[in-house]
C-alpha cells in the first residue's frame, strides 16, 4: 500500500491508493483518505475487467 501524507493546519491527512472489487466482478484502483479510523473515498483513477489488468500485486 503507498501512502502520501499531507501537514495541514489541523494535523496530517493521509491519502492511500487501493483496490476495490465491485459486486460486478471489476476491481476499482481508488484513492481513499483514512479518517478517524474509517476510509472515505475520494477519486477513482480506473477500472480493471480481470485481476490481471490492474496494476499488480503490489498496490
């Protein structure tokens, strides 16, 4: 998982890059922020049809 981490007035935001699978089989790459505990998700950057065509085992 790669994170960014952005100093602010009011503490750190932390923003993560993630797979998310879809009831329909697509696997979303999401960029999602972690706040008090919970993700909240903020851009998709793209969709994949199979496993193989996302970006890798590593993200």
């Amino acid at each position: 998982m790669r994170h960014l981490i952005l100093g602010d007035a009011k503490g750190f935001l932390t923003m993560f890059i993630r797979k998310k699978r879809h009831r329909s089989g697509n696997i979303g790459v999401i960029v999602v922020e972690k706040i008090g505990g919970k993700m909240k998700e903020l851009a998709t950057i793209g969709v994949a049809y199979n496993p193989k065509m996302s970006l890798g085992p590593n993200l």
